[in-house]
C-alpha cells in the first residue's frame, strides 16, 4: 500500500491524480516551448548583455526537466512534494531576477548601462558568497590538519585573487565597490528607483519585487505570493511538519501559477530578445498559454 493511499481517501487521491496528470501535460508542453524558444537564439546576436536572460531561461529549463523525474512519485507519495516545492522555489526566484533585470533596459540606451550595472552587482553578490565558502573550506582544513596533528598548508588571500579576476568590482581604495558606486552610470531614474543608499548588502527578493512594482510590472504580487508559500519548504518551522505531510491540492495550484507566470515572462521577454522565426513563435506561444491558463481550472 503506497502512502496516499494509507493516508488519504480513495476519491481524493483520484481527484488529485487526475490533476497530477493534467499538470504533466502541460509542464511538459510548456518546457517543450521553452526548449523551442532558447533554440530559436542560437546565433543570434542579442541587445548588450541581454544573453544574461537566456542563460536564466537555460536554468530554468533545467529546474523543470528535474522536476519532470521527480513528479511522477507524487502519484504514490506527496511527500515528494518537499523536493519538488523547493525546486520550483528556484523557478520564481529566476523569474524575480528576470523581471528585476527585465525592468532595467532602457532601449534607447545602445550599451545597456542599467542591466549591465545590476548585473555586476548580482556577480559582486555571488563573488563575495564564494569568497566566503571557501574561507569556511580553509577553516575545516585546518581543523582536520590539527587533528591529524598535520602540518597546515599556505593559505591564499581568497579575496586578493577574486579582486584580481574581477577589477571592475574594485574601487580605487582597494575596497569592493559599494552598489552605489557600481550605478554611476545607470539612468538616474532607474538609479533613483533603485537606491539603497549607501548600503552594500545582498539585494534581497523584498527589494527586486518592490523595484519591479515602481517599474509597473503588475505580476509582482502573484510572483510574491508564490515566493513566499514555496520559501516555507526551505525554511524549516517545527510547527509545519504536517505542512510535509499533507496533500497536493493547494501545491498543484501553486505549479500552475509558476508555469503561467513562466510564460508571461517569455512573452515579456519576447519583446527584445532577437529570435529566429519570431513571429511563428509568437503564434505558438498565443496558441499554447490559453490552454495553460484554463487548465488551472481542471478538477
């Protein structure tokens, strides 16, 4: 006897396979769209900087492909809700950056300042977090080195090499640059919309979203919701483990919603990007999302 059907009703989990099935279905389509869309660049030469979306696009393919293994379990467990949750969790926060960067471009602007600023600062943030992974690395090292009663190996300025590799995150004191000084170049508007002052911290999903809002992208408050319910798998609370072991009816929502926000953000995207056979991309694209959308409906 498998797990739901110890656990829960048989007309319930009838109910909710039926849903399962539908919401392969149309997974699937959509990631099979996706698949056309990032094939549909190759070769083509993209507004500065803009491949950073395709590469986003290029993950999110990814997430979803491994979320098409794990999906099937669920037809026995929907327990293995946690791992998919998670990764879905990682399909909205690409969707975040994409709209975040997405609210960036100035297309009159022909280098592209805005998008290419915040997308130093994304690397400023992902550099300072490796930085500090292998600081931790080189402190176990030396734990296991005094175990061992070992000698310890040279240690390396971690941080003198990352400031090598990367000079236009350093400022002229030899200090990371602060974010600020990183937008000297960004339209003042868009600087303005995005200012933390003189702050240097990670920019936080809170202020992409608050950004996004100020540019008048009006998904944002589904795109948080979604966020914020799928973050509760990450972030453990001893009072949501029934949360674990539950059903799936309000998460299969949920991979509806994320998948009809995917869309609407390559539809978005479709703007700008240069894709071969655009237009007959475009008329697939028409022809797949109302489908997507009403099957949200299914019961």
């Amino acid at each position: 006897m498998t797990y739901n059907e110890k656990h829960f009703e048989k007309d319930l989990n009838q109910h909710l396979n039926n849903r399962l099935q539908s919401l392969t279905v149309w997974q699937n389509h959509t990631l099979d769209f996706l698949i056309r869309y990032l094939l549909a660049s190759n070769e083509k030469e993209q507004l500065p900087h803009c491949n950073a979306f395709l590469h986003i696009l290029v993950k999110i393919r990814f997430n979803l492909e491994s979320v098409g293994f794990l999906l099937p379990l669920m037809f026995d467990d929907y327990r293995y809700k946690t791992s998919v949750n998670l990764i879905y969790r990682s399909l909205v926060d690409d969707i975040i950056n994409s709209y975040y960067l997405f609210c960036t471009i100035v297309l009159d602007d022909p280098d592209q300042h805005a998008l290419d600023n915040e997308l130093s600062i994304l690397h400023k943030e992902y550099v300072l977090s490796v930085i500090k992974g292998i600081k931790a690395d080189f402190e176990f090292e030396k734990f296991v080195d005094e175990l061992k009663d070992a000698p310890h190996g040279h240690e390396i300025n971690v941080e003198e090499e990352f400031k090598q590799a990367n000079p236009d995150l350093v400022g002229i004191d030899g200090n990371w640059k602060k974010n600020q000084e990183i937008r000297a170049t960004t339209h003042p508007i868009l600087s303005k919309e995005l200012n933390q002052g003189k702050s240097n911290i990670f920019i936080s999903e809170s202020k992409k979203l608050e950004f996004i809002r100020k540019r008048g992208v009006q998904t944002h408050h589904n795109i948080e919701a979604l966020f914020k319910y799928l973050s509760q798998y990450q972030h453990f609370s001893p009072k949501a483990h029934d949360l674990l072991n539950s059903h799936i009816e309000f998460d299969i929502n949920v991979y509806q919603r994320c998948l009809g926000e995917l869309l609407m953000l390559l539809d978005q995207l479709m703007q700008f990007l240069e894709l071969h056979q655009k237009a007959e991309l475009k008329e697939e694209w028409d022809a797949l999302a109302p489908l997507v959308f009403d099957s949200f409906s299914d019961k």
